[in-house]
C-alpha cells in the first residue's frame, strides 16, 4: 500500500524535484498523473483509466476512486498488488477540481 502525500514530491516551484532518485520520480509522475484524471472525472466508484501501472514487468491498469472530492484519491493495479491513497492533492498545478 502506497500512502503517498505527493506535496513530498514538489520542490518550491510546486513541480516535481529533479533532486530525487529516479524511482522517486517515477513514482511522483505516476502520482501526478493519477491526481489530473481524477480530478476531471471524479470518479465516485473504482473506475478504470487508461493509465499504466508503474510496476516494471507489470502490464496492468490503473482504476481510481474519489469518493468524495476532497478525499484522497485511491488507486489500485488491475494485475499485481500495487494499490495506494494520495493525499496533499488539492491545489496543486495537476488538481482540476480547484475552487470547486
Ligand atoms: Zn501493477
């Protein structure tokens, strides 16, 4: 279970740090990633995405919820174990749902 507060992954500019490992970052855009379309869509049951678990070796897809629009988004593989909460979402450069 990945409890990611994605706010640890921006540096001062709100855009991801380029000083992190390379998983780290992967991990952060992935996340990124997951915050943009949920906040289009708001999806209030697990709903499929067209995006691609993070996972090496892993050809799964992502599906995500955001039971409540000012909740952590959650998101789960539709193949491995990979499953995870982000919060710190709200009022950054990838949160559609701003001043909603
Ligand atoms: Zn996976």
């Amino acid at each position: 279970m990945y409890i990611s507060n994605i706010t640890h992954y921006l540096d001062e500019t709100g855009n991801i740090s380029t000083q992190m490992p390379t998983e780290a970052r992967e991990l952060a855009s992935f996340l990124a990633l997951v915050i943009d379309e949920s906040t289009k869509n708001i999806p209030s049951t697990l709903s499929a995405t067209d995006i691609r678990c993070f996972e090496k070796g892993c050809d799964g897809i992502i599906k995500y919820e955001l039971i409540n629009p000012k909740d952590d988004i959650h998101w789960i593989c539709s193949k491995c174990q990979n499953e995870g909460r982000i919060s710190g979402w709200q009022g950054t450069k990838w949160d559609n749902n701003a001043g909603k």
